[in-house]
C-alpha cells in the first residue's frame, strides 16, 4: 500500500468520525434550448462528511470573502473532483462553491478544501 493510499484512508476515516452530513450536488450541463435560450442542467447528489469551519481573515482576499466557510472533505469518499459550477447543501441551504484547492500526496489526491459561499 503507498503513502498516498494510506493517507487517502486515514483522512477519510478522521473525517467521518469528526466531520458532519453534507451533500456534494454534481451538477451536469446538457444540451441548449434554442428557442427558449435555457441549459439543461442533471444533477448527482453524494452525502459524505466533512469538517465545516469559518475562513480565516487573513484567507480574505479579491476571490474569497468575510463570511464565506471552508469545507474539507476526503477525495477518496468522492467519485470526481468538485467543479465551480457544482453545488454543496448543509443543512438544507445551498452554498455556491467558489474556489476549490486540492491537498495531494504523490499526485493523489488526499482531500479537497473547498471555499463556499451562500
């Protein structure tokens, strides 16, 4: 078993039992109406866990803002690397994901911290 393996089942261990439900809404774009000028949009939710905490001001900046939250989730708990244009509801309230930064270990992803945005 690598390293990155390991760390890949530590993190997703270490997270379900400290991280609390979240859903992760993988939100597919299809095919374009003409007539109506709309996208059709699939979406695939996924319940993981993951530790929800507030961004620190110093993490302030032009993209993230006072308020916004960082979520962590282990990547190995996930089918696919969350996208900008996908969704995360904790406690029935939609968050817009707006930056997503990858902790990797031997060009393995380990886990995602996510900044999201209500």
């Amino acid at each position: 078993m690598s390293l990155a393996t390991s760390l890949q089942n530590v993190a997703s261990k270490v997270l379900a039992k400290l991280g609390g439900d979240v859903t992760i809404r993988t939100i597919t774009l299809s095919s374009y109406n003409t007539t109506t000028g709309a996208v059709t949009e699939t979406t695939s939710d996924t319940e993981v866990k993951g530790v929800l905490e507030d961004v620190n001001i110093r993490e302030v900046n032009e993209l993230v803002q006072a308020g916004d939250k960082k979520l962590i989730v282990a990547a190995k708990d996930l089918a696919s690397t969350p996208t900008t244009v996908d969704k995360v509801l904790i406690n029935s309230v939609v968050h817009q994901i707006i930056r997503i930064q990858t902790i990797e270990q031997d060009n393995t992803a380990i886990t995602y911290e996510i900044i999201l945005r209500a």
